[in-house]
C-alpha cells in the first residue's frame, strides 16, 4: 500500500485532500510516459525550444592548471538559463495532458519560476509562483523576469522566508483548489511520484553526458558532480551512470562552514525525518524541529533532500559533500576568469569540489560537473558582496 | 471503550470540540486557556503539539505554533501540560501534530508518552492511511484512537482505506483548504454526513472553517455528531496575548455559546 519508497525514503505525507490528487498525478504520468504523441510533443519542446542537447564543454586551462581532465555538462545553455526547464517543459505538458488550468510552483533562486513561467507561457497555462521574500531581495532580476513572461509572483512572509516556505505556500494553495491547479514542483523532493517524476524528465542530463563522453573520451568519466539543493540535477546526472563504474559526488551547500550551523548541507549533517511529504535526511534539531538555512545561494538553501539522495547515501552509492559560502564565490570567480562562463551560484559549488578533487587526480582521470545554471541571475548579489555598485 | 467512544455513545446531542493550539502563547498561559476551555463545557480538547512547518494549516494557527515555539514548547511540555489537564477533568484529550514529530521521538515512544500523560487520541493530518502502519499499531498498543481525516474530495474507493484504519471519531474536513475561520457552510453537508454515515459506525466530527454559533447550529442540524472549532478559539488566545483573565474570559464565554449551538441544533 505504502508507494513512492527508495529504500527506505519517501512515501507519500501529505493531507488526505491531496492524496486523491497525487493519485490522478500518478496514472496521468504513467500514461503519458508511455504515450509516444506525448513524448514526441517533450521531444520537440526540448529540441527546438529548450536548446537541447546541450555542448559537454572540455576546460582547456582549468584541466592544464589542476592536471587531470575536467569537462562542464552545459545546462547553463538551456533557454531559460538552467536545467530547470527540463522538468518544467515535462510537467507543463503534464499538466495540460490532465486539463488542468493553472499551474503554480515554489521557486527559491527564481530559477525553476523562470522555467515555470517560460513553459506556462508557451503552452498558455497561467502561472503563479510562491517565492520567499528573502530570496525576493537576493533574486530580484528572476523575479522581474517572471513577470515579464506572465507570471504573477506571490511573496512568502513565513518561516525563514525562503524556499521550504515557498513549497508549504504552494502545497497550501494545492490544498485549496485541488481540482483545478497543476503544482509544479521543481526539484526530486515531496511526496510520490514528484521524486520519481522530476528524476525521469532530468535523467536527459546524464544521458547525454554519457554517451557525449564516451564519444569524447572513448571511456567513461572518473566521477561525476552536481550540486544538491532538492536533488534534482545531481539525480538527472548520476541516474544513468548507477550501474557503472563512476564515482556519484553530490555537493551540498556548506554555507558559513559546517560546524557553524549555518548551512544547507542536509545529506552531511541531518537526520532522517518527514517534511512536506517525504522521509528524508532534514536539518532539524532533536524534537523534530526544522531549522533554519544559510546559503549564498539561494536555490540550495533548503532543510531537506530528495529521498533517492538519501537512499543513495546510506547504501554508499553516491558520495555527498559540502563547499562553503566563499569556496562557491571563489570556484564563481575561477569559471568566470578561466573558462569564459559566468556559473550559477548553486553550480559554482559543484565546480569548487570538482577543483579540490582534481588535485589528488591522475593526469588521465575524467571529471564531468553538471553546470546547471549560469550566473547571470546573480552578479547583483556578487557584486554586493564585492563592495562594488552596479 | 475508550474515553472517546464513552462519550459519543453517552451523548444525545452533538459533540463540541474545542482546538487549542498547545503552548500557545506560553506553557502556563496555554494551561489556564485550556482550563477554562474545559470549563466552558467542551466535550473534546484537541492539542496541536506545534511544528515549524505545518503544510495543512492557515495563519492562525501558524502564528500560534510559532508563538509556542517561541516559549519554548517542547513535546515534552505538551506532555505536561496533557498530564496536568488530566489530573482535573475526565474529558477527552486528542493530540494533532505533524508526522515528522511523532516519526523522530520514535513513533512507539510518542504513543506510549501520550498515553501515559493521560491523552485519548490522535490525529496527524499529514499520515495517510497508507504510512500510518506503525502509527496505527502503536495506537493499539497504548488504547488511543487515531483519527483519521476524510477530505471533501475523497474518492470512494480511499473512504474504504481510511475507514479500515479510523478509531474514535472520523474528522470530516468541511471545505476544501487548509484550518482558518471562514464565514458560511459549503453546499451539501447534509448529504455528506448521510453518506458517510451509511458506510461507518464512527461518530461524525466536521471541522476546518467553523467560526461561530451559526455553523454549529447549521452542521447540528445537517446531523454532524461532532463540531470541531479551532482557528476561532486561537484567535481568542492570540487577541489577548497580553491579559490572561481577558483571555480565559473570552474564551470561557465563546466556547459555551459553541456548547450552547450544539444543544439548540440537535
Ligand atoms: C542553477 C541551479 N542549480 C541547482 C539548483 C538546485 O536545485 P536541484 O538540487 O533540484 O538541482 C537550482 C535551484 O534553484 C538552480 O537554480
């Protein structure tokens, strides 16, 4: 009866009002994903709209300056500016599949409202997304996108103001007119079949990049790292490569360091508990209490972990890490100066590990880092933090 | 038959049951509003234990935990604040929270804790019968009812799913959304009742939304066999956070009109 479970992580916690609705999800998804129309409709949205395939780019000068062979999966060419929209096309198509009318969505670096409101747009589904104020502030440009593309920004004043807001507002709307609305979640985190779902429409990532190695390379990568806020990158990219033999690095956002508790590092430092619909590993203090976040960047600055993650950790699959706050600044900086290509903040934290795993590699080693988004969104705030008006 | 059963079978009349939202906005204050939320002639108490994140509760509620947690509400304090109801009244004690707090005190020790503070239920809004295996058993184990929620959209086939798990009373969520007071009845509650009353034994609770004496009265009448108030009464709480005798006062005075309704629609 139980459905939904990587090992013994995820399930499905939400209202009774919901689980009807999740129901519904579930077969409409499964139809769909063996229906060929709705495929070839996926296909061509991805292809001629999204801009995939995206490149995987080889670094000339990082890999001379760290000795060993480091290549970028580009998904910060994606239209829209990050792999977001690899679900947010899947799901829109979803929804529209199921008649529903209007979708609404969380967002928390702006990001997946972007792709949100790109795919709203293009389909001609109206679009509402729940932001938290704090991330308002520190991703204003995304939010003034979003408008520009139809949507309608609603601010969230709870909590921490920040993403795990944003997703209780938006389950709290879901909850209010279920029969209606489509909630478009935007990474592999929440109740079943969201973790399952999101995974699919972001293993395109890792496919790719595997065959575009082999084809580079002749042979498989050494490791493969992504950074992880819900998960849903790093679970695009490391999916298709579970059965070989590559290291699975999933980075998470180290913040103000560890053991200073201001961090978003949930796989390194939480506990297993349930929220917003799945067991998971959380930062929650010793009652079962959430607690607060801290990262530059706001779409890993968020308690808890998609479920496969934490399957994936306990049974020593996946490696999970954290880059701080000034590692991610410094690994922005690099890419930027070295590679010609401004990384999203949340990327630049895949990038920092990738670069301190580089030094203890072989000449001859490969490193793949998904860039998942690019960092147009954020230069306001590195530019604040570099003492410099723009 | 537990303190619940005891009193549905017991009553002529439909329940009143008053939600407090435990530790709100302090401890000892939350003592003193539920006592006088007892005196007032309430038949069932239901406790929230507060969480950060509640995703099925509106913003009364939600400032309520916060200011509980602000206090330092702990499920340990809400353990005491049961166990010190309990020592003045027999009447039914039901415990809401959220999953992840029974799920990290260890689900078995949560029910055992409870029981033994002297509650009767407990409802967990965000278990669905599908995960409440555990949760279930432990009830068994510790002779509390859990209570299960049945949604407005419910379909058939899950009604017979959460009917299998239900003990104590069936919560009927009465409109679609999340806890907050709302003026008027949905459409249909008369048929909904009589519905659900072909399919179950269990006494019949509406909650979510119910504000005042008129909705009593009209949910009586469509033939609930309980009424559940909740954002209402912690918007008492929260308008005299400052006057503790304002505050047992208006409450006192709010909770025996509900009392009041219950009688009159019957
Ligand atoms: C560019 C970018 N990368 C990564 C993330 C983190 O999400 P996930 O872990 O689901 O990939 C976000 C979220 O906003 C993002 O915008």
């Amino acid at each position: 009866m139980k459905k939904g479970y990587f090992g013994e992580f995820g399930g499905q916690f939400v209202p009774e009002t919901l689980m009807g609705e999740l129901e519904a999800l579930e077969s409409a998804y499964e139809r769909a994903k063996n229906d060929p129309a709705f495929q070839a409709e996926l296909e061509g949205y991805l292809s001629t709209f999204a801009g995939r395939e995206t490149p995987l780019t080889y670094c000339r000068n990082l890999s001379r300056d760290l000795g060993c062979r480091i290549y970028l999966k580009r998904e910060d060419l994606l239209h829209g500016g990050a792999h977001k929209i690899n679900n947010t096309l899947g799901q829109a198509l979803l929804a529209r599949y199921m008649g529903k009318t209007r979708l609404i969505a969380e967002t928390g670096a702006g990001q997946h409202g972007v792709a949100t409101a790109i795919a709203g747009a293009a389909l001609g589904l109206p679009v509402e997304v729940y932001m938290g104020e704090v991330d308002m502030a520190r991703q204003r440009l995304n939010v003034f996108r979003m408008e520009l593309l139809g949507a309608t920004v609603h601010p969230v004043r709870t909590g921490s103001r920040t993403l795990k807001d944003a997703v209780s507002e938006a389950l709290r709307d879901w909850i209010a007119r279920p029969a209606e609305t489509y909630y478009l979640l935007g990474s592999a985190v929440g109740p079943h079949p969201y973790p399952t779902m999101v995974r699919d429409f972001q293993c395109v990532i890792g496919r790719e990049l595997r065959e575009q190695v082999l084809k580079a390379e002749g042979r498989l990568p050494t490791a493969a790292v992504a950074c992880v806020g819900g998960g849903s990158n790093a679970i695009g990219t490391f999916y298709p490569l579970i059965d070989d033999d590559v290291r699975l690095v999933g980075v998470e956002a180290g913040g103000e360091g560890l053991s200073t508790g201001k961090h978003g590092a949930t796989l390194c430092a939480g506990t297993k508990g349930v929220l917003q619909g799945s067991l998971s590993y959380l930062l929650q203090d010793r009652d079962g209490q959430i607690l607060e976040t801290h990262s530059v960047s706001a779409g890993l600055d968020y308690p808890a972990v998609g479920p496969e993650h934490s399957m994936l950790k306990d049974i020593g699959r996946a490696e999970y890490v954290a880059a701080t706050d000034d590692e991610a600044l410094a690994a922005f900086s690099l890419l930027s100066r070295r590679e010609g290509i401004i990384p999203a903040l949340e990327s630049s934290h895949a990038v920092a590990y990738a670069v301190k795993m580089a030094k203890e590699m072989d000449e001859d080693d490969i490193i793949v880092v998904t860039l998942s988004g690019r960092g147009d969104k954020d230069v306001t705030e590195v530019a604040a933090r570099m003492g410099v008006a723009i | 038959m537990s303190r619940i059963d005891a009193l549905f079978s017991g009553l002529e009349r439909p329940a009143c049951i008053a939600y407090l939202a435990g530790g709100d906005p302090d401890p000892e204050t939350s003592l003193a509003a539920v006592r006088a939320v007892v005196d007032a002639g309430a038949d069932i108490i239901e406790i929230g234990v507060p969480f950060t994140d509640p995703i099925a509760d509106g913003p009364t509620i939600r400032r309520a935990d916060n200011r509980a947690l602000a206090a330092g509400t702990t499920p340990d304090r809400i353990f005491e604040l049961v166990r010190a109801v309990r020592a003045g009244t027999a009447v039914p004690i039901v415990l809401m929270t959220a999953y992840n707090i029974v799920y990290v005190r260890g689900v078995d020790r949560f029910y055992r804790e409870a029981a033994e503070a002297g509650a009767d239920g407990v409802i967990i809004p965000d278990m669905p019968p599908e995960e409440s295996e555990d949760a279930v058993a432990a009830a068994g184990r510790y002779g509390l009812d859990q209570i299960f929620l049945v949604a407005p959209n419910t379909p058939e086939e899950r009604l017979d799913l959460v009917l299998e798990h239900a003990g104590g009373f069936l919560y009927l969520v009465s409109v679609q959304g999340v806890t907050g007071a709302r003026s008027g009845l949905p459409h249909g509650m008369e048929e909904r009742i009589a519905a659900l009353r072909s399919r179950t034994d269990l006494p019949i609770a509406v909650g979510f939304g119910i504000s005042g004496p008129e909705q009593v009265r009209a949910l009586a009448a469509a033939g609930a066999d309980g009424v559940i108030v909740g954002s209402a009464i912690v918007a008492i709480v929260e308008k005299h956070l400052g006057d503790r005798d304002a505050m047992c006062a208006e409450l006192k005075e709010f909770v025996a009109g509900l009392c009041g309704a219950v009688r009159d629609g019957a």
